[in-house]
C-alpha cells in the first residue's frame, strides 16, 4: 500500500499522531466519555509506554491507535496514513503492512508449531529469522502447549513482526506471566526496538515495564495528564 510522507517532527519522524482524539460509548441511557481529546505524537525507533488507573482509557487508545476501533471524533495517522475514515478493505491493509501486534493472552494456534505460527503470513525462512532474534532457535517445533507462557509471548512477538511493521503495539504483554517470564519478554521488547528499529508501544499497570520505557504516557480519566521521561534501560 502506497504510504504518504510521515510527518517529521524537529527533525523526527512521528510513526503516529493523534489529534483531539475521542471515544463515546453509550451505558444504558448514558454516555461515558472514555477518551477525552488525546493529542500525540510518537516517533520512529521510540519506546514508549502509557500508564494510568484501571479504566483511565489505556487500552481503548491502544485498540484506537492499531486501527481496531474507530474514535467518536478526532484523527490518526500511522506512519504518514491518515486512518480515521479509511475503509475497512483499506484499514486492513495499513494494519497487515503497518502494524504488529502483541496481545496479553497470546493468540497462537494451538495446533500449530512456534515456527508455523510465525510463518502464517510469511515464508518460513522470515520465520525462522524471527524466532532467531527472539531467542527461540531450539523451540521450532514445539506447539504453544509445550511452550511456557514467556516462550509463547516472544512467539507472539515474533508473529507480530512477520510483515517488518514501523510500528509494534503492545496490550499488558506480561499481564499473564510470572515476574521471571515477565523480565524475559521485557528483555524481548527492548531487544527488538534496538535490533530492528521498530517503534514499541506498550499498554502497561506494570512499574518495571513502564520504568524500562524511554518515555511514559500517563492517562487518567480519559486525559493525557503527563509526558514523563523514564529510566534508560
């Protein structure tokens, strides 16, 4: 899919931006008022993290942000794409050529090997080169059931790699996994935005995740209070 110019920034490249963004959901004869005009710009090779209370928005923008849903109003564009009244045909696209994704319960086919999963919408010797990175070489041939639940994540991670993605997001990706699988897909999601230049964002109630960031957003109520720098990791 043809991309437009990405809008640069002082010299940076913003991978995404929002501007205004809104999201209204009806509850009953109310209207609850999840996003309240978010404006953002994320950059290219950026680790990034959002923050917040439980039902501040966090994984509403994230679901925005990944062409999953559609904002009340407002607009976004991925990498130089303005997705906001695209097509469905056309969303699909940006998503397939733009956008990995890295969800907390994994989604793998169960039925398939590590490197059969990776390889769904690849060659397998992409695949193969993936799960390399990721630490994953002697695993091939394992189903996600013969897998711990860290093992299956940097599968997922390397699934979410597959097409080369400017733009990698990531919802409570250690969110079902012990500290120590934790640490090791932590570990992962740095080692990928260094290795390959991907940009990483990551949905997050985890202060070790967040602290690993290079810079924090936080929400609350909807609203982005805070532009925070994190601690180099």
């Amino acid at each position: 899919m043809a991309s437009e110019a990405p809008i640069q920034t002082d010299n940076r490249v913003a991978v995404l931006r929002t501007r205004d963004l809104v999201k209204d959901l009806p509850l009953g004869s109310e209207i609850v008022h999840v996003l309240r005009g978010v404006s953002l710009d994320i950059f290219l090779g950026e680790r990034v993290g959002i923050i917040g209370p439980s039902g501040s928005g966090k994984s509403t923008l994230l679901g925005l942000m990944g062409g999953l849903d559609s904002a009340t109003s407002g607009t976004i564009e991925i990498d130089g794409i303005d997705i906001t009244n695209l097509s469905e045909s056309k969303l699909t696209e940006v998503r397939n050529e733009k956008i990995g994704f890295v969800f907390q319960f994994f989604n793998l086919v169960p039925t398939l090997t590590a490197l059969e999963n990776v390889a769904l919408p690849i060659e397998f010797t992409r695949a193969k080169e993936l799960l390399e990175l990721l630490g994953m070489a002697d695993r091939f041939n394992h189903r996600p059931a013969q897998l711990s639940g860290g093992q299956q994540q940097r599968v997922a991670i390397a699934r979410a790699l597959a097409n080369n993605p400017p733009l990698l997001l990531a919802d409570e990706p250690t969110g079902n996994l012990d500290t120590e699988s934790g640490k090791v897909v932590l570990s992962t999601l740095q080692d990928v935005q260094r290795e390959t230049g991907t940009t990483v964002v990551v949905v997050t109630h985890d202060p070790t995740i967040a602290g690993a960031m290079e810079r924090v957003l936080t929400l609350v109520d909807g609203q982005l209070v805070e532009h925070a720098e994190a601690i180099q990791a």
